[in-house]
C-alpha cells in the first residue's frame, strides 16, 4: 500500500527535553515559565516534553507540576552528574521520532518553529536539523543574531543547539552526549559526532529561536576552549595525525583532514564544508585584491597542500604574487617576487577574527566578528561595520 504522504495533521511526534535544577533560588521562574510557554504554543500536533529536574530542594518540582499533562508533559526528578548526563535521560526516556534540546532559560519566538523542522526534516530525510537563532541579554534585551555556518564545525560551534532536532534512533546510535569527559561542550562533540558517522544535516530556513547569553561557555571561555580541543581530539584524532588536529586551533582545516573527511561526513555537510573551505582560501585574496590593486587569478583557486610554489598572480603593474600554506601556523602567505612575504592570513578562534599581516608582521588588515556584527579594521582604525540581518 503507498503510504500517506505527511501533512501537518499527521507529521511524527517531536520530544522536547527541558533539564533544569534549583531555578527558583536561581531567580529564574519568570524564564522557565517564558520557555513552557513557547513550547504549549508551537503550532506543532504531536508534541511530548520532558522536564528532567536534578532533584531540586527549593520548591522547583511544585512549579514543574503546575504544567504536568499540559501538551505532553512528562517530569523527570531524579539526581544526575550535570546537564549532559540529564539531556541522555531525555534521550532514553524519549517516545518521538526526533528530540530537541530547549534549555529552561532559552525559548521559541516563533510558533512554526518545530512544525517547520520537521517538515524540512521528513521532506530531506535527513538526520538533524539546524537553523539561525535570536540572541538576548538576562533582561531580554536583543543583541543580535546569529546565521548557521556549518562549514566551520572543524574549528568552531557551527549553530545554535536549541534550534536542533535530531532523530531519536540517530543519537542513540552514535551514544549521546558524552556527559563523562566534557562538562561544557558536550554539544559540540555529539555534533562533531554525528557528522563523522555520516548523519545527514538539514538547513531550516527559519529564525524561531530566543538563546539568553551568559551561560557557562560564555563566562568561562578558557574551559570551553579546552573543552573544544578534546572534542576535536576525540571525533578527529582517529581520522588523521594529532599534528593535524593541532592546526585546526587556528581555524586552519588541512587538506588532508579535508580529504579524508569526504569518505566520512555525508555529501550535504561536505559541501558546506567545501564551501567554507573555498571562501576561506578566496577571502585574503579578495581583500588583498581591492587595497593592493591586483587583477583577478585564473582558473581553480584551490590547489595542493604541498605545493611550494603556489600559483601565480599577476596585477597590472606586473607585481609577481606566489600564494603558499605555511603548514606550522595555519596560515595563508602571500609572497611578492617569491620571498618577501607580503600578506598573512591567521584566524584566530577564540576571538573570533582573521588577521591579515603586512610583510608578515605589520597588521593591515582585521576582521573581527562577533554575535550581532562584523567589523573591518584598516592599520587598527575601524573601516566598515555590519550588522548581521535578522
């Protein structure tokens, strides 16, 4: 028999999973009740949403029982070893095809929100889900927003996880979240996971969800850093050599990781990652292009890793350019006449900018990007700013 197509009468059940530990000492009701609330109002049928408390001592279960059997809510109220290990009880206890994962101080703008996912979900039959989010300051005030760059999984966290849904079965192939070894970036890792296994990701051309700043991959920068590095050491290490996954520190994705990452990853997540790895190469050369007045390279702008030589570049007053990888620093050198180093390319994560370096040392060019803008410094003096649309 041909099977009914889906319809939004009939799309597979989505299991929210809320964890959340002592919020009424923590002064955060009005949040908690601000996220149910979004939640009750998505325009998505099936929906189950587990509340998986940490065994609260401060009055928070009384609150958690006022929404009990409200759309599907189901709590959970047991002691656990943090936030990961509570977000794999979600996962074992969960009965829909797909979980998302809403944090109690985070919440959805949008009513479509899950409706459209799942639908991107079921039309791609893909694997998870991703999608630009909001951000607010504690008071609720807007700071900007922030577009999904998959691409830069490799270095960096590529979206917000509060606009992911994953299949339930998926996640638990791959284990879940690795509660044990990371406290912070947990959700980085299952990302990074599920890609080298070969999960299908999906865009989801909506911006639906509200994401408050302040948690603790915010405040604690340096751990979260760290925690990164372990991730990348655990999800790529048994890919290619620690050296490798050293260079990825300065956002510099190797060509042989690059490689070998195409026998992994699915075709959809590999061509963001070939994308991001064109733009990458290409973006030093467009700067360099309109402030030192060469023409336009020909042919394949990408080459090998171990060629010296590079390709040539001709401007129009003859200039000789030669454009190589310095394979130690994860950087992109751009030499006049083959020696004199003239332009350097280093982005640096953790504050988020690329630098490119005159003669290799004088800093010409900076482009500093944060969650709600883009900014351009020319010798240190801001040269153009944008604002990210919404």
């Amino acid at each position: 028999m041909e099977q009914e197509p889906n319809t939004k009468q009939n799309l597979p059940r989505v299991t929210v999973v809320t964890v959340l530990f002592n919020i009424v000492r923590g002064n955060r009701v009005e949040h908690f009740r601000q996220c149910m609330d979004s939640v009750l109002k998505q325009t998505h049928r099936d929906i189950e949403h587990l509340l998986v408390d940490g065994a609260s001592t401060d009055g928070t279960l009384d609150l958690l029982r006022e929404y009990e059997g409200k759309r599907g809510v189901r709590i959970i109220s047991e002691p656990d070893t943090g936030i990961y290990d509570a977000m794999n009880k979600g996962v074992a206890a969960a009965t829909g095809k797909y979980v998302v994962f809403l944090n109690s101080d985070d919440y959805w703008h949008d009513p479509r929100g899950l409706e459209c996912s799942v639908e991107c979900l079921e039309r791609a039959q893909a694997d998870f889900s991703f999608a630009p989010c909001r951000y607010v300051n504690d008071a609720g005030s807007e700071v900007g927003n922030s577009m999904p760059e998959l691409g830069c999984v490799c270095s960096a966290m590529p979206f917000c996880h509060q606009t992911m849904l994953s299949r339930v079965d998926v996640i638990r192939k791959v284990g879940g979240f690795a509660d044990k070894a990371l406290r912070i970036s947990a959700d980085y890792d299952l990302i990074l996971n599920l890609l080298v296994h070969g999960a299908k990701p999906v865009h989801v051309p909506l911006n639906f969800t509200t994401f408050r700043t302040g948690g603790a991959s915010a405040t604690d920068q340096k751990r979260t850093e760290a925690d990164f590095s372990k991730s990348r050491e655990r999800q790529l290490q048994s890919l290619v050599t620690p050296p490798v996954v050293e260079m990825l520190e300065a956002g510099y994705m190797p060509d042989c990781l690059y490689r070998v990452l195409n026998f992994h990853l699915h075709p959809s997540a590999m061509l963001c990652l070939m994308e991001a790895h064109g733009k990458q190469d290409e973006d030093g050369l467009r700067r360099l292009k309109k402030y030192m007045c060469l023409s336009a390279p020909s042919g394949d702008p990408d080459f090998p890793q171990k060629n010296k030589k590079g390709r040539r570049y001709y401007g129009p007053l003859g200039i000789l350019l030669m454009r190589i990888r310095n394979l130690r620093s994860g950087s992109r050198l751009y030499l006049l006449f083959g020696f004199i180093p003239i332009l350097s390319n280093v982005f640096k994560p953790e504050r988020r900018s690329h630098c490119w370096k005159l003669f290799g040392f004088i800093p010409v060019l900076r482009v500093k990007r944060r969650i709600s803008s883009t900014t351009c410094y020319l010798f240190g003096l801001p040269l153009w700013k944008s604002r990210l649309e919404r």
